[in-house]
C-alpha cells in the first residue's frame, strides 16, 4: 500500500479515497473501527485516524457519534484515476504541409552563437539589474541603442526618453490607446492587417475602414471615415505591399494637425527588409507637431519569443504616459533587454539583419520563378519580392476565394486570400492569394506550389 516518498496514512487515505469515487464503497456503507482497520493491516491506530480525519474534512466520510464512520453520498466516478486522469485539449493546432498564412521569421536563421555570447556578458556583468524590476519605460541601455539605430536607419531624432519598451505590440497598443481621447474614432487600412480592428474591439473603441490606392491611404476615404488616429505602414503596406508616396505623406500629417486629438499610428512592422534600394524614410522622421506614434518590434527581425516591441510617442503623449502609467512594471525581461542592447552596441543586429534580408530576397525570387514555372497555376499576375516576405498572386479562375481555400486544405495547404484582409470586398481584391514565404525551404514551396495547382486542374 505505501509508495516512495508518501506519508503512510496519506496512502491510506489515497485507496480509501479511490475505492469510494469508483463505486467500490457505495453511500452509507459502514466502514471499519480505527482499531480494527489498524491490527487487520498492522499499521498503527494514529495512521487511521489522520486518513479518517481528512476523509471527514473532504466530505467523502460522515461520522456518527458512537456508532462509527460511514461513507458519505458522493457521485462516483467510474474510471477516476487521478495519476491518468485526461482532460480534454481546448485547443488544437492543425499541421499543414504548407502554411502561407503564417508571417513567421526562419527560426534557423537566428544568431545563436552571437546571442548565447551577449548573454553570458550579461549574466557575468550585471547582478541586482537582472533581479531588480526594471525601468518602467524599458532598460535605459536599450532606449539609448534603439534612438541611435532609429536615427541612422529611419532618420528619426528621438529622445531615449520618448521610448517606451514592452513585451508585444498587443501590450503596447493597450497602453497606447488609453492615453488617447476616450471618444476617438479609429481608422483601419482597406484591406489591412486583421489583428488591429480586433484590438479595437476588444477594448470597445469605435473603428471605421479607409480606403487604399495606388499612393497609400486614400485622404478622401480618411475625411469621409471621420476619425481622428489612422494607423497605416508607409513603407511596406500589409498586404497590398503599397509604399506611401512622399505627396501622400505629407498630406496625411497635414490631415493631423488640422483638429487637436489627431494621430497617426505608423507600424514600420518589416521596413528593414527592402532588397533593392535603401528604406524610405520613416513618416516619423517627417513630424514636426507631434502627431506621429511610431511602433516597431524585434519579433520579424530576431525572433517572437524574444518579445520586445518599442513605441516612439510625442512629447505630449510620453509626458501623460509618465504620469499615468509610472507605477506598472516593464513587461518584457529585462536579461533579453541587456541583452538586445549589447547585441545592437556590438554591431551584431545589423550583420544578423544583412544576411538576413539576402535569405529573403533569394527565397522571394525563388518562389516567384517557381510560381512562373508551374503549368497548373493560373496565374494572371505577380506582384512582390521587392521588399517584405510575402507575395500576391492574382488568379485567371472561376473559383470563388472560399473554394479556393477549402481545396487548398484538401491538398494540405493553407492559404489567405486578399479579400479575408477586407472589410469591404472590391472585384480587384478577389481571387488573390497571398502567400507569406519567409519559413519555407525551397523543396517545401516547390511542393506547395504544385499541390496548389491541383486545386484548379479539374476547371
């Protein structure tokens, strides 16, 4: 009866326990005296007293003065075994050949020698920082390497005390929009990337949809809206790839400074990977009043378990967000933050970042020379490969988009069309697929482009 490492009259409270949830020892039936349980399994009287006791205290035995103990009217369990109990999975993820969906970072491309070196410095050079809560707006160390790497790469001059670190742009975003107005009007790009709408939503702010053409936001669709903060991504559109003209820019910030409570949120989510000539300048970079919130994160460029994300905010903002938020803890680890600065200090980030966007453009090409080659693929027209980690492939079909997509599962491969990114569907938005490249080899996107083309072989 007694395991290892278990307190007798615990394994003794264990079977009785397990024989009356199985139906062994129904309600009402009478249970041994302490004495006799004891001398029928040579054990001593207080080992069955402690057992009887807890049994009582857990409702499982009733106790009645002078006649004994008996077991309680419990709702048995016909195959309880607490050891091997299995509880059902909430949540599954399906395993496709090919995901095109996910706008995931190539995992083994990720710096591990460099990273394990600044993190062994970090380890061996600070002690109380590490255990210490760190700095509420981010680790001063890590400021101070982002405001040099956003000067020199995005042309933004920025303060280190403007920046606000945190553990994702969802965090962020939560921080974000409670220093905003409460009655603001939010607008979206359409199409645009799905997760912001939802954002919004969940913290129950009201959201309208813009319009996009071919030089960014569309200005008339923004005025018609009527909102007051856009969030938009000059330099590399998701997913229609647009690039802001300069024309366009300009308008939008004199858009913002036309009624106080005016902001534009610009997300530079992917604008280090431009392949043939050097990033546009940041929209930040242009902003002379104030009205530009600048977001970026780490999780394309390092990787998203390391999750620290930045947010550049005005003088006006960052000074509401000191007094309102000064008592909350930094979310991101402040290790990773030592870290992340001395590989950016040591020049390590940007070599990562060279070889890196030399993977993606080689594997952009690549798809699209695959893409070209394929007999079974309707295509009508591609567009991409200059800049970001994803395609658009227009389709000459009769298919419908959720056809389309159902078919593509059959074949194990799941995709996203350019209409699922809509809020409201143009014709030219249909039979678009847009596929996400950055973490497949090229035998894999071979594969997956042929599997594609099956979906149309019987139209």
């Amino acid at each position: 009866m007694k395991k290892r490492g278990c307190p007798l009259y615990e394994c003794l409270y264990e079977c009785l326990r397990e024989d009356i949830l199985r139906g062994r020892l129904l309600p009402g039936t009478k249970l041994p005296s302490r004495r006799e349980l004891a001398r029928d399994n040579g054990i001593s009287v207080k080992t069955v007293v402690n057992a009887y006791e807890q049994l009582l205290v857990e409702g499982y035995l009733i106790a009645k003065e002078k006649k004994g103990y008996f077991v309680a009217d419990v709702e048995t369990m016909d195959q309880y075994h607490p050891e091997k109990a299995e509880y059902p999975q909430l949540y599954r993820e399906e395993k496709w050949f090919a995901d095109f969906t996910a706008n995931n970072t190539i995992y083994e491309k990720f710096p591990f020698s460099m990273w394990r070196k600044v993190m062994r410095e970090v380890l061996s050079e600070y002690d109380m920082e590490l255990v210490q809560r760190a700095h509420f707006l981010g680790v001063r160390q890590l400021r101070e390497v982002i405001a040099d790497y956003l000067y020199r790469l995005r042309g933004i001059v920025v303060s280190p005390e403007c920046i606000v670190i945190g553990a994702g742009i969802e965090y962020l975003y939560g921080k974000l929009v409670k220093l905003l107005p409460g009655d603001s009007i939010y607008g979206v790009e359409n199409p645009g990337y799905k997760k912001i709408p939802r954002i919004y939503e969940e913290y129950g702010l009201s959201w309208r949809y813009t319009e996009m053409n071919e030089n960014g936001i569309s200005m008339e669709s923004l005025r018609e809206s009527g909102a007051d903060v856009i969030h938009v991504s000059p330099e590399h559109h998701y997913p229609l790839g647009t690039v802001m003209s300069a024309a366009r820019r300009q308008e939008l910030l004199n858009w913002a400074v036309e009624k106080e409570g005016r902001y534009v949120i610009e997300d530079d989510y992917d604008c280090e990977f431009r392949y043939r000539s050097r990033s546009i300048p940041a929209l930040k970079s242009m902003d002379r009043n104030g009205r530009v919130i600048y977001m970026n994160t780490f999780s394309k460029t390092l990787a998203p378990a390391i999750r620290i994300s930045y947010m550049v905010l005005p003088e006006a903002l960052i000074s509401r967000y000191i007094d309102n938020a000064n008592f909350y803890s930094n979310t991101a680890s402040a290790c990773e933050q030592y870290a992340l600065a001395k590989f950016m200090e040591k020049g390590y980030f940007e070599r990562h970042l060279s070889r890196l966007k030399k993977y993606y453009h080689t594997e952009g090409e690549r798809l699209i020379r695959i893409i070209r080659q394929s007999s079974l693929l309707p295509v009508a027209d591609v567009r991409g490969g200059e800049s970001g980690t994803h395609l658009l492939v227009k389709l000459d079909t009769s298919l419908t988009d959720g056809q389309i997509r159902e078919k593509a599962k059959q074949q194990g491969i799941l995709v996203a069309c350019l209409s699922q990114f809509c809020t409201r569907v143009r014709p030219e938005y249909e039979r678009v697929l847009v596929l996400n490249y950055s973490d497949m080899d090229e035998g894999r996107l071979r594969e997956a482009v042929r599997r594609l083309g099956n979906v149309f072989m019987q139209w």
